[in-house]
C-alpha cells in the first residue's frame, strides 16, 4: 500500500507540474471600466512558485484519494472473505 502512495504522490506531483508549466500563463488581461487594456505579468519566481504550490496542492489531493481508494478495496475484499467464510 505504502508503494502505491509513493507512486501517486510522485506521478502525480510530475504530472502536474509539466501541465500548469505547460497551460499556465504568465500574463493577465485586465480592462478597466474606460475600455482600456493593460498586462500584468507575474515575475518568475512568484510564478515557479505558484506553480509548485498548485502541484504540491494536487499531489496531496490525489494521495489522499488513492488512499481511500486501497482502504476501500481492502475492506471490501476483507467483507467478501469472511461472507465466503460463513457460508
């Protein structure tokens, strides 16, 4: 069980990663109530840095879920076992 968390927690963490480096933008478009455009472009490190909170954010989430996941499988298995036992 402890390998498959490893695992989820690692892949996880990667995976997103490389998509928010990939699909995030630095760049905001704001207007202003006069119809006027400017850009707001988030420095490097800030943007590294919310990049990897996000990751870090998501990896949690997932092995939270993939725990879950396994301690339900178990306790099924274990109930389908000990019904099998009784019969």
């Amino acid at each position: 069980m402890e390998k498959i968390l490893v695992k989820t927690g690692i892949y996880s963490f990667i995976s997103s990663f490389f998509l928010f480096v990939a699909f995030l933008k630095r760049e905001k478009l704001t207007t202003d109530v006069e119809g006027m455009s400017s850009y707001e472009i988030t420095p490097f490190p800030q943007y590294f840095f919310q990049i990897f909170r996000y990751s870090v954010i998501i990896s949690i989430i997932a092995v939270v879920v993939a725990f879950l996941y396994v301690f339900y499988l178990k306790n099924e298995i274990s109930d389908k076992d000990s019904a099998d036992s009784e019969i």
